[in-house]
C-alpha cells in the first residue's frame, strides 16, 4: 500500500483533487473533518476546560469562537492541536490498516508539513495555485472576508517551502481536465 499525504494552502484546492481520487478507487481520509470530529467528542472536555466557556455557545464549542482565539495566538493554536492530534493520528492508522488492500490509500492534510507529519507517507502531492485564486475561492465558497483568508494563509508555510518538501506538484489553476491529466501522470495512467 502507498500512502499519500495530500496538502497545499488553504484555497488551494486540496479537497477537490482528493474527491477526484474516489474515481481512481483511492480511499482518502480527509483530517480536517476528523479534527472536528475530536474537537467535539474525544477532546472536547480538555479543549473547553483550557480555553473556557467563551469558546462555547449553547454548550458546544464555536469554531468560529476558536478559531478567532488561536489564529491569532500561535500558543493556543498550539495547545489546541495537542489535545486534537493524538486522537486524529491514531484515527489517521486505523484508516490505513482498515484499508490495507487497497495500492494507494490518501489523507488530505492542509498543515502536513508544518505538523511534521510527513514521515506517515510514501509520497506527499502539493495542490498549488496562485494566491489571488486561493484567496479569490475562500472568498466565494467559505464567505471569508479577504483579510481574514490573508491572515490564515499566512500560520501555513509557503507554497515554495511546501514545493520543495513535495514529491508531486499538482497545479490547480485550469479546471478538472488539467487535473486529470497530472493525476494520471502521477499514477502512471496516463
């Protein structure tokens, strides 16, 4: 099995290029999802016991709350990622041994680098695209305002940084069929 860690930039496309590994029969896990899965479950306790009840709204934890909190704190980013990550890598090995028959298996992961987590995969593939389009997608499909895509942009590494620690460089400006076509490359399917 083959196991490929999935990043880029936030706006970058990362979710797209993963969906699109369905049609090839490539299971992907995406650790964004199950991070917010933990954040309300497994985590929860330590997370509100940490940050407080101004996290909370109704008695669950508002994202939107937490997030405002650790963008803007590179600590309590950080401390929230140590209550997360444990439970979100040992969820990351049930994935792969759940899907041991598979030739490839992916996990989407827009900080892979940045959490060192890069040492779990066989091959890491960068989604790449211009930040005005990055920044342009998270402004029409998330609602964010521009500063504050700016702003998360900026706690990930660069893109140059990611494309030097990357495998592959999946470029993601021109739509599907340019999409397709590197997919195939990588896979040698072409």
């Amino acid at each position: 099995m083959i196991k490929i860690g999935i990043t880029g930039t936030i706006g970058s496309g990362k979710s797209y290029v993963a969906n699109l590994l369905n049609e090839y029969d490539i299971p992907v896990l995406d650790l964004d999802k199950v991070a917010k899965e933990v954040r309300n479950n497994e985590a929860k306790k330590e997370i509100i016991a940490y940050f407080g009840d101004a996290i909370l709204t109704e008695g669950n934890i508002n994202p939107k709350k937490l997030s405002n909190i650790i963008f803007e704190n590179d600590k309590a980013r950080k401390k929230l990622e140590s209550f997360i990550h444990p439970f979100v890598l040992e969820k990351m090995n049930d994935f792969f041994i759940s899907n041991k028959t598979y030739e490839y298996v992916a996990v989407e992961q827009a900080i892979l680098f940045e959490l060192g987590w890069e040492k779990y995969f066989d091959q890491i593939w960068l989604v790449d695209c211009s930040k005005k389009i990055a920044i342009d997608r998270l402004i029409k499909f998330r609602g964010y305002e521009k500063a504050t895509a700016e702003a998360i942009m900026n706690t990930q590494f660069s893109n140059i940084e990611k494309r030097k620690l990357a495998d592959y460089v999946i470029i993601n400006n021109d739509g599907k069929d340019s999409l397709y076509k590197q997919i195939d490359k990588i896979l040698k399917k072409e």
